[in-house]
C-alpha cells in the first residue's frame, strides 16, 4: 500500500511540475525573462504533462486494477514506475534548458522503450479473462504501440527532409492522434468500466468496441488533411466522427441500467469529477462533430486558443477527471480530506473559466475582434487555480500516507 501512495505522489509531483510549467509560459507572454525559451517549455510542459502525469497515473491505475495482487507484487513493476520516472525527470530538466536536442530526446526514447516493456507485463499478466474492461485496455495498449511506430520515423524525416516537412509533421500528428485517443482516452475508459464490476451487456459492449476501434483509426485523418488537400480527408474524418457518436451511444445505453446504483454510492467530490469528466468528453464529441464542415475544421487548425482550448478539454477535462474520479472512489485519495475537497474544487474552477477564456478567445479571433481585454492577465491568475488546487491536492495525499503509516 505505501509504495503504491509513493507512486501516486509521484504522479501528482509529475501533474504539479507540468502546470508550473503551462502557467511560466503564460507569465513569461506577459513578462519576458531572457532565461526563459518560450518553445523550450511548451516541449516541457506537454512531455511531462503526457508522459509523466497521464502515463504513470495510468500505469499505477492499470497495475491496480487489472494485474492479479500475486503478479503485481513482482519487483519488476516497482524498478519499471520508478525506471520511467527518472526518464519523466530526465525530461523535466533537459526540455526547459535545450528544448528538443540530444538529451531530452535520449530520455523520450529511454520512455518510450519502457513503455514497450509495460505493454508486454500487462500483456502476459492479465489473466486470461475475456470481460469488457479488459479487452478495452488491451487494444488501448495496442494504440499506444501504434503511436510510436511514427516516433522512429522523425530522425530520418529531420535529416532526409526537415522539420517543416509535410512528413514530419504528419509523423508527429499521427503520435499525437492515436497516444490521446487510443491509449490515453481508452485505457480511462476501461478503467471506468472496471469501475462498474463488469456487470454490463456484452451485446451492446461489442458494438461499442468494434465502432470505437473504426473511429480511431478513420479520424487520424482530421490532422492529416490539415497538411495534405484532399477531399476525400474530409469524408474519411466525417465518417470516422459519425461513427464514434454512434459507439458513445451504445457506451450510454450499455452502462444505462447501472448509472443509478453507480451514483448511489459516490460522494459528492466524487460525483463532481465524474459529472465534469462526463460533460468534457460530450463536449468533445460535439466538437469533432462540428469539424465535418470544412470552413470550421480549417479554423480549428488556425486558431491556436481553439487548438489549446480543445488538448486542454481532452487532457485535463476527460483523462484528468476520469482518472480523479476513480482515485477518489477507490478511496486512493481521501475523500474525507477537507484540503482534497478545497484543491479539487480549486483545479476544477481554474479548468473551466480557463477553457471558456481560451475558447472565447478562440471566438474572437475567428471573428476579426481582436484580444478580449485583460485576457493575458486572466489566463494567468485562473492559471494559478490550476497549481494551487494541485498543491493541495498533494498535502492531502502527504496526510492520508502518514496517517495510513502511524496506523
């Protein structure tokens, strides 16, 4: 039990380091610091947001929930998290100095051979049950797999090619599209389902995997028209949106029977996660519903507000919520914790008005009306929310592992 409190304070540390990043850059917009590259930290800021807040919370969810406790116990799992957090470390330090140069690229790679580790511990120790929330994480591992494929691609696209080569930056999309909806997205959604005690209609589940599958493979698209012209792009991504509105539909329907003796038996903190977890990914849905029009999925790609506005809804709005929701359901953090319950409210209100700012913004700018007044300013103190909430949100895990110890 201590060791797993260790990796979930080694999570939260991971989480707390991204966003003093996320808010530097906004500072810095605002106060330059000749120290300080703009680029070098949102390199910073996003590795370590993916790769050692999303990634290691995953793993320390997945080890948990789906390793039987004789196999998890292994000390492979315990060199492996700690393994991964000093390349997650490694990046911290060389991404703020160098930006993408040899050592934060050695520290990526040493991750990503790591994770290849990882995938084939999960792979030989689930047991050999066929439920729903296992078949889900299986082929979220696959995506992750998938994602890197393009990863070994860009030393040779930069040398061969260049950095503004319409490969390379396909390459990168490609990451990008198949870590966020393929691995990240679908191993939140079967640990949610764990969640459930696999008492759901295999009918409806079948569907739903089978079309989720088809979506993510048919919406990689969407990024990729952005550097190739071609109509056919535009139909494939159309069609790949359709049908993922259609999977999350059966997702409803499969969990329908379930939802009200689900929400009996969480708290309100618990509930409150859930609710803006849930509210996200229909958000979600209904913006890539929207990029079927080609005039609004080519402003997608122009406006940055409504880029970082929509990685945002993804990363702290569905995967951040799902994941806090299943912390605090599990009992994992202490929902009895008045500073959890002030630091959870805190990130969630510094999400929101974050979000509707980027957004609004995003607005503005599609319509020619220049900056919203104060707007620089107003990220950056709602920022301060974000780290504030997560400051907290770390003392109360501190308090719950020391309480646990003297116990």
């Amino acid at each position: 039990m201590n060791s797993q409190k260790t990796w979930i304070l080694c999570c939260f540390f991971n989480f707390l380091i991204a966003c003093v990043f996320g808010l530097l850059m906004r500072f810095i917009y605002l106060f330059p610091l000749d120290f300080l590259n703009y680029s070098f930290l949102l390199h910073a800021h996003s590795h370590v947001a993916m790769l050692g807040w999303v990634y290691m919370i995953v793993y320390v969810l997945v080890v948990h929930f789906f390793i039987p406790k004789e196999k998890r116990q292994k000390p492979i799992y315990n060199r492996l998290f700690w393994l991964t957090e000093f390349s997650v470390i490694g990046m911290m330090i060389a991404f703020p100095i160098q930006g993408y140069a040899l050592f934060s690229i050695i520290f990526s790679t040493i991750h990503i051979l790591l994770s290849y580790v990882f995938c084939r511990l999960v792979w030989k120790d689930c047991s050999k049950d066929k439920s729903p929330s296992k078949r889900l994480l299986l082929v979220s591992i696959l995506f992750m797999i998938l994602s890197t494929c393009s990863v070994w691609c860009l030393g040779p696209a930069v040398s061969m090619l260049g950095k503004q080569s319409t490969f390379y930056q396909i390459a990168i999309q490609f990451f990008l599209h198949f870590q966020f909806n393929g691995w990240f997205v679908l191993a939140i959604l079967a640990l949610f389902l764990k969640q459930f005690q696999n008492k759901i209609d295999e009918v409806k589940f079948k569907k739903f995997y089978l079309l989720i599958i088809i979506s993510t493979l048919l919406t990689v698209t969407f990024p990729i028209r952005w550097f190739v012209e071609n109509n056919v792009l535009n139909y494939i991504n159309g069609l790949g949106v359709l049908i993922q509105l259609v999977a999350f539909l059966y997702f409803y329907k499969m969990l329908k029977p379930q939802i009200s003796h689900f929400k009996s038996n969480l708290d309100k903190t618990t509930k409150m996660v859930y609710s803006l977890a849930l509210c996200s990914l229909i958000l979600k849905i209904g913006i890539q519903l929207l990029t079927i029009f080609p005039n609004l999925a080519e402003v997608s790609h122009q406006i940055r507000n409504f880029v970082i506005g929509f990685i945002h809804l993804t990363t702290l709005g569905i995967i951040t919520g799902f994941l806090f929701g299943i912390l605090l359901q599990n009992k994992i953090l202490s929902v009895n914790s008045s500073i959890l319950k002030i630091g959870v409210k805190c990130f969630i209100f510094g999400y929101i008005f974050t979000e509707i700012l980027l957004f609004l913004q995003g607005w503005f700018l599609f319509f020619e009306e220049g900056t919203i007044p104060g707007y620089f300013q107003s990220i950056l103190i709602l920022s301060i929310l974000l780290v504030l909430g997560l400051v907290l949100m770390m003392v109360s895990v501190i308090n719950f592992r020391s309480n646990n110890s003297r116990k």
